[in-house]
C-alpha cells in the first residue's frame, strides 16, 4: 500500500472537479484528483454548450479564460418558436446587461486538463475501486487502485465530484438521504456537426412533432438535439433521418438556411431531474452532478456545478486561509437554494416546450397536460414581465455569498 497525503481530495475530473482543483491551486490548497477513465475518454463526452456569467468569472478566476474569451461567442438573447411563431427573449435588455457565452464543456475541461498539467498538480487517471473512508472522522481517506498499485490517500476533505454514477453519493447513508426525481418520457438525440450553423442565436422549438434545439460550438461547428421517445436508439437514427427530422421541426426562415453534413458525434440522452439532500456528510461534499441532474432545456446542468464549486471553494479558502473550520456547515443550504431554483427552472422549460401527447402525465392526459403548457408559454411570451421571468434565470440567478 502506498501512502499520500493532500489537503483535499477531489474524486473526479469532469469540469466539477478540476475547476475545483484549479481555484483550490492558486490559493495554494493542496489537492489531488482522482478520474476513474482516462483523459481522453473524458475529452470525448459532448456535453453542455451555454456558460452563465458566474461560471465564465469563475473560469477567469482559475486563470484559464484565454482560449474562452478568444473563441467562446457572447450571446445577447435566444429564440423560443412554437411551430413557426418565433420570439426573441432579449437577454442584455431584459437583464439590465447580462448575457450568456457559448463555449463547448469540452473545451473548458481541456483548457482546465491542460492548465493542470502545466501547473504538475496530481490527478490519477483509470483510478479504480475508489473508496471513501471515515468520511465523518477528522481524518478521512481514499482508497484506490492505480495500475496495480493499493494507494490510501489521506485527506482533510473530500470532493464528490464524480457525476451521476459516482461513488460519492453513496457514501452518504441512505436514511440520510432525501432523493427528488422526476423521469420524462422522452430524450434528446443530439448531433455534432462541422456544418455553419442555422442561426447566430439558439432556437428553442416546440413543434406538433416533437422539441428541437439549434445550439453551436463555433461559427463552423453546430450542436443540435430533437426530442425523441425513450425507446429510440442512436442506431434508429441515421442522419439523413436525423435532418430530414430536424429540418421540419425548425421555423421555416431557419430551415431554409439549414446546411447538413456528416455528424461527427451522435447520442441519445434521457432527461431527468434529480437532487440528493443533503449535499454534504462529515469531511464529504457532494458537487455538480453528483448531487444533481436537471434535464437540458434549462441550459442549467454545467451552470449548477460551477455554483456549487464556487460555494465549496469558498468555504475551503476559509477554512484555510482563514482558520474558520465551522463556515463548512453552510455549503449544503447555501448550494441547495440556487440548485432547487435551477432544477424548478430546467423542469418548467422543459414541460413547457416538450410534446407530451403520447403519454400519461401526472393526474392528466398528455393532450390535457400538453394545452395547460401550450397556455403557460404563450402567456409568458406574450409579455415583456414574462419574458424577464426567463431571462433572469437563462443567464443565471446571482451566486450567494457565505454568512
Ligand atoms: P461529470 O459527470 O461531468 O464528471 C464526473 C467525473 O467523475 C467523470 O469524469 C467520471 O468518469 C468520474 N467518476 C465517476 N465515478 C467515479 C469514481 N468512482 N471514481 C473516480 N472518478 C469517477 N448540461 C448543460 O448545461 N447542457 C447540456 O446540453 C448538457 N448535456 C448533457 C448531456 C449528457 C449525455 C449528460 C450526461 C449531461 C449533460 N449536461 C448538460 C450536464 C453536464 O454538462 C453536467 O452538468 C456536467 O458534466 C457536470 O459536471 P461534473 O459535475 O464534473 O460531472
Ligand atoms: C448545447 O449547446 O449543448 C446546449 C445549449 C442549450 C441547452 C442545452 C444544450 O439548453
């Protein structure tokens, strides 16, 4: 068995993780990462796309904003289209100046991978049978497997940064744990293409066939998504089939300048909504996807994870820095209040701009359901007060401070 010794431990090197890592870094608080597949595979997942004001300071504040603020496009407003009735939620107007930045979550955790490098900070990867140990004594520890390698590694904290699938979550006892889901009956299939895209603005599309979404990566890079049912396999959908869908399901002005071309990456994603309460245990934190998952159409998932890294390093630098050890106690209340408005927000979009016609929802036929959403989002659009309702929370509530 190997012995290592860190201030805190961080499991997982998705964007949660090592932009916690990073902030910790430059304050000079020890940390180590520990990633259970390699770099690479990491890089490979095609995730998020829209980055809220708070998330883009904090990037600066790690000191990796350069290829961000050179390559990431200001986004002044998006559009939300019900058939071919487009509205533009006017984002700098209705906020008094705020905007949103599209850049690809995969090139903010290569940006962050490659400045961790350069900074020689330690991150295992292919990391396995990590374990949390004496996650509520004063001195908790990870245990891991490291090609071939025991390794116990003692810490003063741990980090859950490991998703959805992690092993954090679990470490908290189950009578603990106070776990709110709601599972939606459809997915989305998005594709990656190197094709200009449609529209210099997002595009929000309810349609009688089904949502879409037109989002980017760059002025020659698209990322597109249609709302599919939960049956459909990536392999159902070529795409061909893919554009001939997606093309119907855009107001017609986008779609006649709809340039199609090899996909370069195609997946199926479920949807859901989920919190875990508490989002700490002892000397554990949970971040990011590892205490919760919101479905897409909120623009929220990466945005939640970047405000609960900020509240933890907070704390953290206080802890240290400060000499302040009882601060710790407020992370899960202080995360939690911007999560739920997140969750309610993503859920709400959602609802709002998804065909529910082929199901049963809640206490009401999916048609009955369906017209009651129909009426929210004509009301909300219907209004400069309703349209600021969106806005306000598309470009992010503000990030709380600590008591
Ligand atoms: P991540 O899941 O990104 O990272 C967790 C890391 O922990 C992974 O690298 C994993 O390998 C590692 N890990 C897991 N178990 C471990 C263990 N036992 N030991 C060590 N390491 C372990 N959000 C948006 O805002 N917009 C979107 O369009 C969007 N699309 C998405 C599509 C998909 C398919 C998914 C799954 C999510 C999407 N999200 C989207 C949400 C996504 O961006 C997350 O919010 C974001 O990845 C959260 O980052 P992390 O909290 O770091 O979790
Ligand atoms: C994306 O670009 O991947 C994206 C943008 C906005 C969303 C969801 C995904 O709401």
């Amino acid at each position: 068995m190997k012995h290592l010794e860190t201030q805190v431990a961080i499991i997982g090197a998705g964007p949660s993780g090592l932009l916690l890592g990073q902030l910790l870094a430059r304050q000079g608080i020890s940390n180590i990462i520990l990633e259970r597949v390699t770099g690479d595979y990491v890089l490979g997942r095609v995730r998020a796309g829209i980055l809220e004001q708070g998330f883009v300071d904090l990037v600066r504040e790690a000191g990796v904003a350069d290829r961000m603020d050179e390559e990431g496009a200001s986004h002044e407003g998006f559009n939300i289209s019900i058939d071919d009735r487009s509205v533009r939620i006017d984002l700098k107007k209705l906020t008094g100046g705020d905007v949103v930045v599209c850049y690809g979550q995969t090139e903010i955790t290569k940006d962050l991978m490659e400045s961790r490098a350069a900074l020689e900070l330690v991150t295992f990867y292919e990391a396995s049978d990590v374990d949390l140990q004496d996650v509520t004594a004063a001195s908790p520890s990870v245990t891991f497997v490291h090609e071939g390698e025991d390794y116990e590694l003692k810490c003063d904290y741990i980090a859950g940064c490991d998703g959805f699938h992690g092993i954090s979550r679990q470490t908290i006892p189950e009578q603990l744990r106070v776990e709110h889901e709601r599972v939606y009956p459809f997915g989305w299939l998005g594709l990656l293409s190197d094709t200009p895209p449609v529209s210099h603005e997002l595009i929000y599309s309810k349609t009688s066939r089904g949502f879409a979404l037109a989002s980017q990566r760059s002025a020659t890079r698209s990322r597109y998504y249609i709302q599919v049912p939960l049956s459909d396999q990536v392999e159902d959908w070529s795409d061909e089939r893919f554009w001939e869908e997606f093309k119907k399901r855009l107001p017609k002005r986008a779609a006649e300048k709809l340039v199609t071309g090899p996909s370069i990456e195609k997946s199926i994603a479920p949807l859901r909504s989920f919190i875990c309460e508490p989002m700490q245990y002892g000397k554990l934190f949970l971040v990011g996807d590892a205490a919760h998952i919101v479905p897409p159409t909120g623009a929220k998932g990466l945005n939640l994870a970047a405000s609960d890294v900020s509240t933890l390093y907070k704390i953290l630098r206080r802890v240290y820095l400060e000499d302040d050890k009882e601060c710790i106690t407020q992370y899960s209340e202080i995360a939690l209040r911007r999560v739920w408005h997140g969750e309610r927000f993503s859920w709400w979009m959602t609802n709002m701009l998804h065909n529910f016609d082929d199901m049963e929802s809640l206490d009401l036929k999916g048609q009955t359901f369906e017209r009651f959403m129909d009426s929210e989002l004509s009301y909300y659009l219907a209004s400069e007060a309703g349209q600021k309702v969106i806005a306000e929370q598309y470009v992010g509530l503000p990030y709380e401070d600590l008591a």
